[in-house]
C-alpha cells in the first residue's frame, strides 16, 4: 500500500554564515519523508541541523539546494506560503515569545480574525482547540498567570485553531519544568492518536522521541538513523558517540548485556526493563520478596 506522504525533504541543503561571512554548512544533501498521520521524533545534538530542518517544513527557510514538499506544494512557490502554513503549524520552544494576547481565548483567536474566518466559526475552533489541549476552563485567563506548560498548549491550541494537517514542534518542552513537560507530551500525544494530526517534533529528550512511531537522528547536517525507536536506542554506543544519550531503560539493558546476562536488545521503556529483569531473576531461581 502506498504511503500517503505529507511532507518531503528531497536532497537538501542549507548553510548559515559565521561572523566572517563564512558559510557554514548545516543541512548536506538531506532526504526525508513524514507520512500523514504519522509522529515522527527528530533527535541531534545542537547544531546538527535539526531546528533548521524543521523551519524548511514551514517554508521559514528554503534550501539552496534539492527541494522541500508539503502536501504537493513546493515550498519555492512564493504564491503557494499561505497555503503552506495553513497545512503545517509552528511551536517553538519559548511560548512566550508566541503568545500576543491578554487573554487566552483572544490569543488562540489571533490567526483566526487575521485569515478573515467569520465570528462564529472563530468562537467553534477557539473553544475546540482548547478543549483538545485541556486549556478550555482557562480560556478568561491572562495568559501571564499560568505555568509554562499551560502557556505552551495554549500555543499550541492557537495552532490547532487554524485547522493544519501537520504539527512541527521545535524543543517545546525545553524551558518546561518535568509537570510542564509531562502535560505537554500527553497533549501531543493525544492530538496525533484521536485526531490523527501528523507531528514532527524536534527534542533533545531521549523519553519524549521514545513516544514517537519513528525516530530520526541527525548528525552534521545528515541522518544518521531513521527507524523504530527500538531500533534506533539499540544502537546505543553510535549514539553516545554523537553526544547522544539514550532512554534509561535502554542503557542499563545495554550494560547488562555488556556483562554476559541475556536481555533483549531493544528494551527502551521502564517497564520493558522490568519485565526483562523479572525475567532474567526468575529464570535464576531468584523470587524477590514482597513485603506486606
């Protein structure tokens, strides 16, 4: 069956430039497909190229070189930018910096009365987007009075609001305490499984990207992984060689290993960890006590 792909990355490459006006290189001859309805976690040190990856799929950034695709569109298509962002939504990683309203409701509403929607259907997709991100009692809110993981899901609501086919996140949990980052998650989370929104979210934490369907590792402008998460956290001593942890679960799993007891290599989540060491104690012979 074929794939029905929302976004393209075909052989592209992008470069900044120093203080001395010397290019630096950041994205090499890269390619890469998302499938709609798909959640993909994009993993890389800083400086490897993943942010600037990501404002390709919003046409922020254009590559020098190769082409971007959304949705049949070519990001190059100077007519096609509003088409482009109405299919594929931005959060960053600082919500303040994304919230231009006083009240909650009013900043989700935003984009809205910019694109010209009618009242009406502005008060529906305002209080839908809300509830989706569980920030509908807070709607009469100052966004100034809520913690920084309800003041990212109102940025995101206020992309919901505009109906986009495709959620790029970049490191939206970064300046989020571990409560933030939880709620955060389970929002993304919950979009990309009961709305099937395609997400592509960039992180540096190895838990957030073990919740995707496929991870991406990038390295020096390049991929250097695109699998499973089970598959990519195998190779744990790659990616510690590119600065890169790996969940906590899948280390400890490793060094056992590494020791000679036998565990399965793609153990990533605390309880496949358990059960794998439930296992290696009762085939031992070991039952661990449980105290009343």
């Amino acid at each position: 069956m074929e794939q029905d792909v929302i976004l393209l990355a075909d052989h592209i490459s992008f470069h900044y430039f120093d203080d001395n006006e010397r290019p630096i290189p950041v994205l090499k001859d890269l390619s890469l497909t998302v499938n709609r309805g798909e959640f993909v976690a994009v993993l890389g040190h800083n400086g490897s190229g993943k942010s600037t990856l990501a404002k390709h799929f919003n046409a922020i950034l254009l590559p020098e070189t190769g082409n971007c695709i959304v949705d049949g569109i070519n990001t190059r298509e100077e007519n096609r930018l509003y088409d482009i962002r109405q299919r594929v939504g931005m959060v960053f990683q600082n919500p303040d910096n994304q919230i231009v309203a006083t009240i909650v409701e009013e900043d989700v509403a935003f984009a809205l009365e910019n694109m010209g929607v009618s009242p009406a259907e502005i008060r529906k997709r305002v209080d839908d987007a809300l509830k989706s991100v569980g920030m509908y009692e807070f709607r009469e809110h100052a966004p100034h009075q809520l913690s920084g993981g309800q003041k990212q899901r109102v940025a995101i609501a206020g992309v919901i609001a505009m109906r986009p086919d495709c959620i790029v996140l970049d490191e939206p949990t970064a300046m989020l305490d571990p409560r933030g980052r939880w709620e955060v998650m389970r929002t993304i989370r919950q979009l990309n499984r009961e709305f099937g929104i395609t997400v592509v979210l960039i992180t540096h934490y190895m838990d957030e990207a073990a919740q995707a369907d496929r991870v991406v590792v990038m390295d020096d402008g390049k991929i250097l992984f695109n699998a499973a998460p089970k598959e990519v956290f195998s190779h744990v001593k790659a990616l510690h060689a590119v600065g890169l942890d790996v969940p906590q679960a899948a280390q400890l799993a490793d060094e056992l290993i590494e020791l000679g007891y036998s565990l399965p290599p793609d153990v990533i989540s605390e309880e496949e960890c358990a059960d794998a060491l439930a296992a290696l104690l009762d085939g031992a012979g070991i039952h661990p006590q449980h105290q009343a």
